[in-house]
C-alpha cells in the first residue's frame, strides 16, 4: 500500500507480516553490494523466505553504484530514497541540486554510464519511496533514512506533511545532534542511516544503523526487524 504526495512520488510504502521468514534493516550501503552480499551470508539469509530494507543512500563513493539497477529488481530487497539518491537522480534527470556538487560527494561515477543506464538509474530512484513501514509480529517499524521532525510517526501520513518536513527525513541530524531520546509514538521503532557510527546507536525507539559497510574499517549491520536485535553471526 502507498501513500502518496500531490506529485504522485510515494511518501510512504507498507509491507505486510512476512509469515514465512525474516526482515531485516541495512544501512547505508554506498555502491558497495558485494560486501553487502557477504554481510548477509554471515547471517545465512534465506532469499526465498526472508526480506532486507534499506535505509537509503545506494549509491555514490563505491564502485558498484550502477548495480542498484540489479538489487532493485530482486523481489526481496526495497529501500527508502537517501540524500545520496536524491542527488543522483535529481543530476541524472539534469536538474542537479542547487549548491550541491553531486560529484564532490562521490557521484562522479554517473559519468562514465553509458546509453539508457543514466535513465534507467534516474527512474529507478525517484521512484523509491521517502518512507517505509514494515508490519511485525510486535508492531509497525517505520524507515526513513536520516531523521524524523515528529514525535509521532502519523505525522507522517498527514496532509500538513511538507517539504521541509521530507528535506528533515532526508538530511537532518538535529535528533541524533541533541541526542534526543523522546520516543516517537504511534510506532513500535524507527530506523535510519545517514549518521556513520561505529556500532548501532538507540535514541527512545529511534536506532541509527548505518555503521560503515561501505567503508574498509566499516561493517553492514544488519537489525532483525521482529526483535531489534542483531542477528548472531
């Protein structure tokens, strides 16, 4: 089920229980998939039966990018837009962010796609959504990539939910700045990314999950979505 805004962009994606299998999270993942193929053997994820949410920023700085054409399509994997998503679609659309060098921030790697792919990876991204919400066995997780301006997650679902409220979901740090830890109601955890971290961080019921796979000291933390719990390896 979408929710979507007056442009037609999706705002909010739900996901019903997955019955058969489990749901995990991922950070930010940065065009590096092949490790992101690794991180999920260590926890023997099952791809006929289990589900991974990303939290945004699929692209730019590693070298992989162009693959987020293949992992969109695989049934299994779905994923919120990102600040670094936005940029690439916005300058592969040749409408580049005001103010914003995409390739100074590791975009640089749009350049060298050749026929339709630039197009392909332009529709691709503007179409992911700004939020998701998946169903568990405990309640409703919601995911947005870098912060939330509510303390209740229905905010979200409202007509008064504007602009600068998608711009805070997609660049702000103000919550992890303040270290504000007042739970966001209506919504059994939140998840973003954005912020790297050495390990996972919680704030309420807010859990910031991006720990630097995409780096070479990094990892990929994968959070299992029915416990919010990490996954023994």
């Amino acid at each position: 089920m979408d929710i979507r805004n007056d442009d037609g962009t999706v705002r909010v994606r739900r996901f019903s229980l997955n019955t058969d299998g489990r749901d995990f999270a991922v950070g930010d993942i940065h065009g590096h998939f092949g490790r992101l193929d690794a991180a999920l053997a260590t926890v023997k994820f099952t791809r006929e039966k289990d589900r991974l949410f990303s939290v945004g920023d699929l692209v730019d700085r590693g070298p992989e990018s162009p693959d987020v054409l293949k992992w969109l399509e695989r049934p299994w994997f779905h994923a919120i837009c990102g600040n670094h998503d936005l940029m690439t679609f916005r300058r592969a659309m040749g409408n580049p962010i005001s103010g914003i060098d995409h390739c100074a921030h590791g975009g640089e790697w749009l350049d060298a796609c050749v026929g339709d792919v630039r197009e392909r990876i332009a529709a691709c991204l503007s179409a992911l959504p700004l939020a998701i919400e998946v169903e568990t066995p405990h309640g409703l997780v919601g995911m947005v990539h870098a912060d939330f301006p509510y303390d209740d997650w229905n905010a979200i679902h409202g007509a008064g939910f504007g602009q600068e409220d998608e711009n805070a979901c997609l660049w702000s740090i103000d919550r992890y700045q303040a270290k504000y830890a007042q739970p966001v109601r209506n919504v059994r955890a939140v998840i973003h990314g954005h912020m790297t971290l050495l390990k996972p961080m919680k704030l309420g019921n807010v859990y910031y999950i991006d720990t630097g796979g995409w780096q070479a000291a990094g990892r990929f933390t994968l959070l299992d979505l029915h416990t919010l719990k990490l996954p023994s390896r």
